[in-house]
C-alpha cells in the first residue's frame, strides 16, 4: 500500500509541471501571435489611410482585399466547406459583417476625416472595451479589480491620443470617429462570435473573405465601377499585399489564434498597442506627427494593456487557462 501512494506521490508533481509547461507555452503563443496582429493591423492602418488620401475609394480596396485573399484562401474553403450548416446563417452574418466587407468600408471611408493615429486610438484602442462589454453579456464573463481598472486606463489613453482632434469639430475628424466607434463594436461582435464558434482561424479567415467578395463584386462593378487603373501598379501592388495577404489573412490567422489560446477579451486588449506603432510608422511614412500629450497617452495605453490582460507576467500560464475556458 505504500508503494502505491509512493507512486502517485511522485507521479502528482510530475503531472503538474506538464500542466504549468503547457499553460506557459500557451500563454506564451497567444501573446505572440497577439503582437504579430498589432504590426499587421498598424501596417493596414497606414497602407488604407495612404490608399483612401490618394488615388484609391475605401471600395477599391475592400474590392482588392477580398479578391485576393479569397483566391489565396481557397483551398481552405474547398476542404472545409461554406459553413452553411456547420456554423449557421446567423453566425455567419455577424462573422462577415464583424471583420468583412461592412466593417472595411466603414472603417476606411472613417479615414478619410481622420489622421492614421486616431484609426488605432478610437477604433482599435476601443475595441477590448467592446469586447469586454460583449463577453460579460454574452458569455458572463467576469472581470476583478485590476482588470476593470486596466479597461479605464486603456480608454483614459486613447482618449489622450486623439485629444487634440476629438473635439475638433471644424476639421470633420470627428465623422472619422463615429465611424471608427461603430466599426469598433463591429469587430467586437466578430471576435465574442469567432470564440464561441470552434471554428479554425484558417476557416473562419476563409469564410469571412469569400462571403465578403460574394456580396460586394456584384455591387462593385454595377454601381461604383473600378478606379484600381488609375493608381500606379506599385500602389495596386503594395495595397494587393497589404490588404489581401497581411490583414486579411496573417492578422487574421494570427488574431484567431490569439483569441482561441487568450480568450476574447485579453487578445483584443493586446490591440491597444496599435496606436503606438500606427503613431511610429505614420511619422516617417504619412508625415503626421504626434504631440507630447499623445506620447504620454501611449504611454498610459500600454500600461492599460498589461493590467487589463490579467497581469502577463504573472506565472504559471493562468491567463492562458483562464482564457481557453472562456465560452
């Protein structure tokens, strides 16, 4: 009988450090793969913002987006299918009308009015609020002190970084704002609904671009015609890869897995370190330069973004577990 319990006793221990390795791997993936998205999504802000101040309408580049990533995606539908019945209608138009074709137009039409610093600010700094909002409604998430108070720090920082146009009604940034709000709680919607899925980042990448260029080539061509001949090959072939390669489909591998390995909320919280690359790439690449009010905001967001991820640096991968339980 002491064999017996020698022999679990030393099996217990063993057992639990495979548990703590693999919830520090986990931990460690998803916050990898979180700031990937962060660079992917900086890098689309900067490319759409400089497409839609140039030669390019914000359906020009949903159009280009979607074609090429659904060409380059294809595979992945033919093997997993449309989704009709394994995901439902319903689920399907909030995935599309989250992360696709609505939410680009939207977004994009909003940065015309707007300066590629407050996209990442109001838009996708605001987005783990949404999120967070979303989750405790939907799923009953809860969230403790530190968290909350991490949630207030983050929004206190946006609202910081987009302080010297947010009330400026003179220039018309704030019609960029509304939109950049709206297409906030739109993403939102697609990330709550994306977890609760089960879905694959690769399928739901899929999904979301093939649905997305079904709806808008018929109205693309009958109603608004292409303007893609007037911009330079360079520029059609920068914004091809922007948008249809890195957002469309690395941001959006990479967001899944994120979301699947973090949970919904804490992987979009990590997205509130997109203004402070969209504020680094837009100096040297746009010619917009943030104030000292916006550094010290950036500052405030990141702070915001550790506290309101549950603490990254704590050990023993509890973020991570907490997370994957999150329905």
């Amino acid at each position: 009988m002491a064999t017996h319990f020698d022999t679990i006793s030393t099996r217990l221990p063993a057992h639990a450090g495979a548990q703590s390795d693999d919830g520090r791997r986990n931990l460690f993936l998803g916050v990898a793969s979180g700031l990937l998205v962060v660079v992917c999504w900086a890098g689309w802000v900067v490319a759409t913002r400089f497409a839609v101040t140039t030669h390019l309408r914000p359906i020009d580049i949903a159009f280009l987006r979607y074609l090429i990533a659904s060409a380059l995606l294809a595979p992945v539908l033919f093997r997993h299918g449309l989704g009709l019945r394994q995901i439902g209608c319903g689920r399907i138009m909030m995935l599309v009308g989250g992360a696709g074709a609505p939410f680009l137009l939207i977004s994009s039409t909003g940065m015309k009015f707007a300066p590629a610093s407050d996209v990442g600010a109001v838009m996708i700094g605001t987005m783990p609020v949404f999120v967070a909002v979303f989750s405790a409604l939907v799923s009953r998430e809860r969230f403790d002190t530190m968290r909350a108070i991490g949630f207030a720090t983050v929004l206190a920082g946006i609202v910081g970084i987009a302080a010297d146009r947010l009330f400026d009604f003179g220039s018309g940034a704030w019609r960029g704002h509304v939109l950049f709000l709206v297409a906030a709680a739109m993403f939102a919607i697609y990330t709550v609904t994306f977890r609760r899925s089960e879905m694959s980042p690769w399928q739901a990448a899929a999904i979301v671009n093939f649905y997305s260029l079904l709806i808008l080539a018929p109205v693309y061509f009958l109603l608004f015609g292409t303007d893609l001949l007037s911009a330079t090959p360079t520029e059609v072939i920068t914004q091809s890869i922007m948008q249809g390669v890195v957002s469309a489909i690395v941001a959006f591998f990479f967001f899944g897995e994120a979301v699947r390995r973090l949970g919904a909320s804490r992987a979009a919280v990590l997205g509130s370190f997109t203004p402070v690359f969209a504020a680094l790439l837009g100096m040297p690449l746009l010619g917009e330069f943030p104030t000292r009010l916006t550094w010290v905001a950036i500052i405030v967001v990141s702070v915001g973004v550790v506290l309101a991820s549950g603490g990254l640096s704590r050990a023993a991968g509890g973020p991570a577990r907490q997370g994957c339980s999150e329905k």
